[in-house]
C-alpha cells in the first residue's frame, strides 16, 4: 500500500458570509519531500475511520453520472491510470467551490482540499480529505514559545475514497466510501459534491457480513471456540433488537463496544476494511434472525443448527424433521449404536 500522486487545493472561507479564498495548485506536490508519518496518516485516514460506503447515483439514479464520476471517467480511460492528475483535481476542487459558493451554503467552511492516489491490495483508489488546521504552539531556537498552525490529519472528519478498480469493472454497488459528519447540512452539500447515495441493499449486505464479521473476528482473531462464538452473536441480537425497539441508530462503534469491550477498536478496523461495514449500519430484520440457531433443548437430546440449512439439510414437513447430509463422524457413531444398542432401564 502505497501514495502514487498527491495534490493539495484550497478552497475556504474564514467567517460565515466570507467570499471564498481559492487556490488551486499546479503542479503535483513531491511526494519524495513527505515525511513517512505523514504518508501513513493519509493512508490510515480511510482505515481507522468509521465510513459509509456506497455508489454513485444522481438524484437517486445510479444509472445517471454525477459530475464528479463524469470528470472521473475523463481522467481514468484504461488500466485504472489517471491520464492527468492534476487537470482532474483542479476540476473537481472548482466544482467543489461552486457548490459551496451558493448562498445558502454562505457557512460551510471549506478547507484544504487533499486529493491523492493509492494503491490498496492491488487496486487503485482516489481519496479526498477536506481538512483544516488546528492552532498550537512551538518553541523557537532562543526557547520562545511561539503561535503555530497545523494541517489536522489525525482524523478524518470529511472525504471520500473511490475504489477505481472496483468502479470500472462495474461489478460492486460499494466501490465509494465516504464520511460526511452527523449534521444535516454537511452530509447534504457533501454528498452532493460527490455525488454518492448508499448502497439500496445495504440493510441485507450490512447484516450480512456484521455477522461473518464477528464469526471471523472471534474464530481468527480471538481464537474462541464455536459455542462463544454463537454466544456473541446472540449477544448482539439481542443488542440491536433492543436498539430497533427504541428506535435508537446502530452504529458499528457501539456493537464493537459491546460485544468485543477489549478489543473494539480493532474489529472496528476489521468490520470497516474487510467487510466494509457503514459506521450508520442498516439492519435487515430477516436477516439479522440469521445470528441466532434454531435451537431445542429437553433432558432427552438437544438440537441446534444455522437457520439457512432449513429447507436444504434440514426439511420440516408435516410434522416431521428429516436431516440429509449427516457427517461421516455422526453418521458412524449412529451406526454404531444401531448394532450394539446401549442398554437402557425401563422407567
């Protein structure tokens, strides 16, 4: 994983009201003068981050290009390369300022805009940071303090990263992730400008895969054994049920807090990269079902098995259980028994 090509604009205002102050740089910044910190904390801005992901749509229509996949597909012709960097983020940084330079957006801020190019498991992404800087201080040489003003990048609270890879070949509806704040008007002007809306089947991919989340997480990463395993995933069913009944969001910080208090920062990296898991996560009732086995238990036998196999392995008809497909190392314990019945006191 590495940064290919990286640009910095500037699009903002200082007060509420303030024409905007543009700069827009050209040519690329030179990667090789960036200290190796800096690097890591642009590539980590899009790891350690609580996203959403989705695609690109245009009032709804993903079959509609928005302007910024229309500029995307200018720039981005073949095998994945942009044919000029900083043509395109130059347009896309002007199209950002247009939008934010309508009156009724006369409060957004705007900030400093970071464009750039990574490589992540081969594929190709294009990020967006719209960052600003933080006051603070430093210390001259004769130990005086003295104002200083830093780029925040410790943490991403507005951008974008687009799989290029995963948005040519057309085969994902979640190749964008983004973050956009809580407020209103923010996520609005945002994801106007990048013209992004969720995945339309995010509740059933969410639960989906939250749940094969925590199944891997707790077998790889925890090394628990299945029966706490299934115990964490009715935990979290009952967590989110509740949630549902209060009317309460879900987030993905919050199961991760409950169900793994130890570790949770690192399921949160796990659930958000590996499964690509929104930070505001969508549940599927049905789906979410899933988490809990059908299960029976009497002082006579007990029986557990994942809800999906009914229907398949197990059939229910008529009153009557069949089980197909029995393991070989229960279908030999069975046929063991059947030869030499075990002796059992009448009662």
């Amino acid at each position: 994983m590495g940064i290919q090509n990286i640009i910095i604009h500037e699009v903002r205002r200082i007060k509420d009201g303030d024409p905007l102050i543009v700069n827009y740089k050209s040519e690329e910044n030179d990667l090789s003068t960036l200290e190796d910190e800096l690097k890591n904390n642009l590539l980590e801005l899009f790891i350690k981050s609580n996203l959403n992901f989705g695609e690109f749509a245009l009032d709804g229509n993903p079959e509609l290009d928005p302007a910024f996949e229309q500029t995307l597909r200018k720039y981005f012709e073949t095998n994945n390369e942009c044919s000029n960097f900083v043509e395109m983020t130059v347009e896309l940084a002007k199209n950002y300022a247009a939008i934010i330079g309508e009156n009724k957006l006369s409060s957004v801020k705007g900030g400093y805009l970071v464009f750039y190019i990574y490589k992540v498991k081969g594929k190709s992404c294009l990020a967006i940071a719209i960052v600003n800087k933080t006051k603070g201080a430093d210390v001259t040489n004769d130990l005086e303090f003295v104002a200083s003003h830093l780029l925040n990048l410790s943490m991403l609270h507005l951008g974008a990263s687009i799989n290029i890879s995963d948005w040519r070949s057309e085969l994902s509806h979640r190749y964008v992730k983004f973050k956009t704040g809580r407020a209103s008007d923010i996520r609005d002007y945002f994801e106007a400008f990048i013209g992004c809306q969720l995945d339309k089947k995010a509740a059933q991919t969410e639960t989906r895969e939250l749940r094969k989340a925590i199944q891997e997480f707790s077998k790889d990463t925890l090394k628990l054994d299945q029966d706490a395993i299934d115990k964490n995933l009715r935990d979290i069913h009952s967590f989110i049920s509740e949630k549902q009944k209060n009317e309460e969001t879900i987030l993905l910080s919050s199961i991760a807090k409950h169900i793994f208090p130890d570790n949770d920062e690192e399921f949160l990296t796990y659930a958000s990269n590996e499964r690509k898991i929104s930070e505001f996560i969508q549940i599927d009732t049905t789906t979410l079902r899933s988490f809990k086995k059908i299960s029976f238990k009497s002082s006579k036998f007990s029986l557990s098995f994942e809800r999906e196999l009914l229907g398949n392995q197990f059939k229910f008809e008529n009153g009557i259980l069949t089980i197909t497909d029995i393991p070989e190392k229960l279908r030999q314990e069975l046929e063991e028994e059947k030869s030499n019945p075990t002796d059992t006191d009448s009662k």
